[in-house]
C-alpha cells in the first residue's frame, strides 16, 4: 500500500462495473474512493435494464388479462393504464436500489464522492474543485445515448427520457434497429400506444440468428407494432399537436414522440483524458490493454466506456477480473466468447454462441435443429403467440456452438443452457438429458432430427 497517494484506487463512475471494482477493492483493505456526479447504479439500474424490464411487465398484462377469460376468469370493467402510477411506483424502486448500492458502497470502506470528477494527470483526479491523488485511476463513466444530428432532432427523446415522461404517447415513433429500439416499440405498444417502430436497414437485431430475429419481427407485428424497414428519417417537424416525421421516400407521419434508439457512445467528454496518454477513438471510447490498462500506465478503464460489449454482468465481470489483477492472484479472466444475451423485445429474444450464418463461415459442416410451436399457455388462452427454438452443432465434434429461442421466458431458459455450452456440452449431452414435463424448456432436450 503506497502512502504517498491518498487512495490506491480512485474510481470514476458509480455504475455496475464501476461499484464493483470500489467494492472488491475495499474489501480487500484497499484504500477507495470512487465519484459519481448523477445516479448510483449507473445507466442499468436508473434508465437501463432495471426500470425497463419494470415497464415490459407492465406492458404484458393486458395480454395476460385477455388468456385469462380462457383459463376461466371473467376480468370485469375496462383495463386502463394510469401511467403516471406505473412511473412512479417505478421511480420509487429505483430510488429502494439507489439507497442499496449507497449502502454497499458505505459498508464496502470505500469513500463515495458526489460530483463530477475530472482527471488532471496519471495519478489526480478533481472532484467539486478539491483535488485526490491515486495509485491508481480508474475510468468506469459508462456511455451516453447517441441521437444522430439532422433538421429536428432536438424534437426527439432518447431512452433516458422514456422513464420519465409527463404523459404517455397516443403514436409514438421509434427509430433504430437495436436491442433498445425493439423493447421500447414492445413496451410502447403494450401499453397501448400505436407504435411505428422505423429502421434504415432490412432486418431487425441484425448482429442476431437471421431467423430468429425474423421470428421476432413476425411477432412484433403480430402484436401490432407498425414496423417500416429500409426507411430513414429525414427531418422532423413541431406541429400545432405533435410532430410531423418527414421520410427519405417523401413519406410522412405524425406522431406525439420520437424516441431515437440510435446507439450509445462512451461518456468520455470533459473528464480530463487530454490530460492523459490517452487518446480516445473516434467514438470516444477507451483502448485498452488485456489488462483493462489504457495509454496511461496508471490509469485503467472498464464497461460501456471501453466499448467492447455494452452489457452490464459483462462490466461486472470486468470488474472482477480487474481487482484481482490489481491486488488479487491474477488468475481470474473474462472469456467473451458465448456471452447469454436476451432482449426483452415481445416476444423475447435470447441466444447464447453463434448464429447459423456465423457457425456456417466458422465451422462448415453444422446441423441445424429447429422446433416452434404453440405454448400451453396460449392454447386456452387463445392468444396467437409461438416460440422458437434452435440448437446449432458442429458436426465434427457434436458440440452445441449455438442456442436460440424466441418466445416467453427466453432469458430464463437460455442462462441455464450458456452453462451448458460455456462446459462443452454436445448434442449427444442435451439428448442424454431427460426433460422437465410440461415445460417449454424440455423442447431443447427432445429435439431429435435435424431440420438442415
Ligand atoms: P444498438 O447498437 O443495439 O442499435 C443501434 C441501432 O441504431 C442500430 O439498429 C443502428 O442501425 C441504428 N442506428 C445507428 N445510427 C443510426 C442513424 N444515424 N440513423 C438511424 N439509425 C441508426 O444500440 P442500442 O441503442 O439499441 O443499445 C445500445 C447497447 O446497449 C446495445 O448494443 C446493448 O449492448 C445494450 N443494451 C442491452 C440490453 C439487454 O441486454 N437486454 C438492452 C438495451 C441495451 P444499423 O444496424 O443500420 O447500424
């Protein structure tokens, strides 16, 4: 421990990555300070993951309401949203889990600073104008909503701003083709609002199994999101009543909101780096070692700000495996291959390893199997809803390389299945595997002729 700072680690940035590594630091007697100048918890907890998952079970019920009457149920009067309810009740569970992580930080030893740090070389940070050296930096700042610039887009919100709207829109518009896109078109529209989901390219969640996205954007229409392909905005106007959205094709639409889903970029402005060896790249994230050590030897960073995968246990586990670097045994690691994945788009999408179109340029010679069906759910409940599901193995080894399934409790399912191929698991292995009878799930074990 070196005296000759005031902290061994200073940490820029309350976020999931960036709670954890002040937290595992301090526990292992490590001096920590660590600054946040908005939220604790970071994107995921305040207008990330958290409430937006809240919102997606909102917006379910009136399905749910509907399948009722099916099961028996005679839902009596009219269902309707009291949105400003749903928000704050939401807002108040943020504020239970801010009030959590400021206790994990308190009992972790770790100073927490409220405000904006700015670093002013390899070992200072300043924070409300007083100034802390460290041993070490570390840059946990998180990213930002990008919305692109073009005539009207100070008209347009981004997610940040869906959690807090005064009032829920009639139409809304959403823009872009990514995770955040395709769960807000699903929310919107379950809560009742008529949604028109617009993407510049041909598919939807297009880094995912083309088929199985094509499954997503099948039921989202289903569901009733208006969904426009190949269309690009290209200027938006404020009207008496709303917002005039004016297309490449010379189309047109009205709308009370625009939400632009458009990507995030790494929060990196105005925090010091010049002041640094660091030079950040053109969409201002961080590079950085195998180690999380960026240009400056002193200075480390880790999560959306380094741009790798945006996704929060990823953080956390870079988080992890940077303590243990820093003052642990250095054995532990972060693999990025099979990273699970779910969007929380409806129907849900989740999917650990490799899509059929990347296992085919990378392996070749692959079976693919495939099941959709109808799940119990809906056959009483008269809903139209199906899920899909797909396994992809490499011939040569047997191994799983891909698993995907579209549909109700996708995430739930496929987090169990990543251990499965994270171990090795082979096809013989999911067939040597007896199911769990009724279950969506037991799909995955029963599969038996490959489709291709
Ligand atoms: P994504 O990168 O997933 O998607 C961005 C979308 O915006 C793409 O469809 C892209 O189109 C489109 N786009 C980009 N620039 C423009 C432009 N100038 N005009 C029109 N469209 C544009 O970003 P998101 O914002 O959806 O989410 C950010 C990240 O956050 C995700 O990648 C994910 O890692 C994480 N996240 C994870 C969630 C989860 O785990 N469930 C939920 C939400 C977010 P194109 O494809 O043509 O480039």
């Amino acid at each position: 421990m070196s005296t000759e700072f005031d902290y061994d680690l200073f940490v820029i940035g309350a976020g999931s990555g960036g709670v954890r590594a002040a937290r595992i630091a301090a526990s292992k007697g490590k001096r920590v300070a660590i600054a946040e100048d908005r939220y604790l918890g970071g994107t995921c907890v305040n207008v990330g993951c958290v409430p937006k998952k809240l919102f997606v079970y909102s917006s379910q019920f009136p399905e749910m309401v509907h399948a009722s009457q099916g099961f028996g149920w005679n839902p009596s009067g009219e269902a309707v949203l009291d949105w400003p309810r749903l928000r704050d009740r939401k807002t108040d569970e943020i504020h239970r889990l801010n009030g959590i992580y400021q206790r994990l930080i308190d009992n972790s030893g770790a100073i927490l600073y409220d405000g904006r740090a700015t670093v002013l070389g390899p070992n200072q940070v300043s924070v409300n104008g007083q100034i802390h050296t460290a041993e070490t930096i570390l840059v946990a700042t998180g990213g930002w909503p990008f919305i692109p610039d073009f005539p009207g887009s100070e008209h347009v919100v981004s997610s940040n701003e869906m959690f807090f709207l005064d009032q829920l829109p009639k139409t809304a518009v959403v823009v872009g083709g990514g995770y955040i896109a395709v769960e807000f078109a699903g929310i919107l529209n379950g809560l009742g609002v008529q949604t028109h989901l617009v993407y510049r390219g041909t598919r939807l969640l297009k880094s995912f199994d083309a088929e199985m996205s094509n499954k997503v954007t099948q039921g989202m229409i289903q569901k009733g999101v208006n969904i426009h392909l190949n269309t690009k905005v290209t200027n938006i106007q404020k009207t008496g009543d709303g917002l005039e959205i004016n297309f490449s094709d010379h189309t047109a639409m009205s709308a009370d909101l625009v939400l632009y889903a458009t990507g995030r970029v790494a929060a990196t402005k105005n925090l010091g780096l010049e002041n640094t060896k660091i030079v950040v790249r053109s969409d201002g994230s961080i590079p950085i070692d195998n180690n999380f050590c960026t240009q400056e030897p002193t200075i480390y960073a880790l999560g959306d700000v380094i741009d790798r995968v945006q996704l929060t246990p990823v953080a956390i586990q870079e988080a992890m495996v940077l303590v243990d670097h820093l003052y642990g045994d250095k054995r532990a690691f972060i693999d990025y291959e099979n990273i699970p994945t779910a969007v929380f788009c409806q129907p849900e999408l989740a999917t650990v390893g490799l899509s059929e179109e990347a296992a085919l340029k990378t392996y070749g010679d692959i079976s693919v199997y495939t099941s959709d069906f109808k799940p119990m759910l809906q056959t009483l409940g008269g809903g139209d809803d199906r899920i899909s599901m797909k396994l992809i193995v490499d011939k040569a080894s047997d191994k799983v390389i891909g698993c995907h399934m579209v549909g109700d409790h996708a995430a739930e399912i496929i987090q169990g299945i990543g251990i499965a191929i994270k171990a090795g698991a082979t096809k013989a292995d999911f067939d040597a595997t007896i199911g769990i009878h009724p279950s969506a799930a037991e799909e995955f074990v029963t599969m038996r002729e490959a489709t291709r």
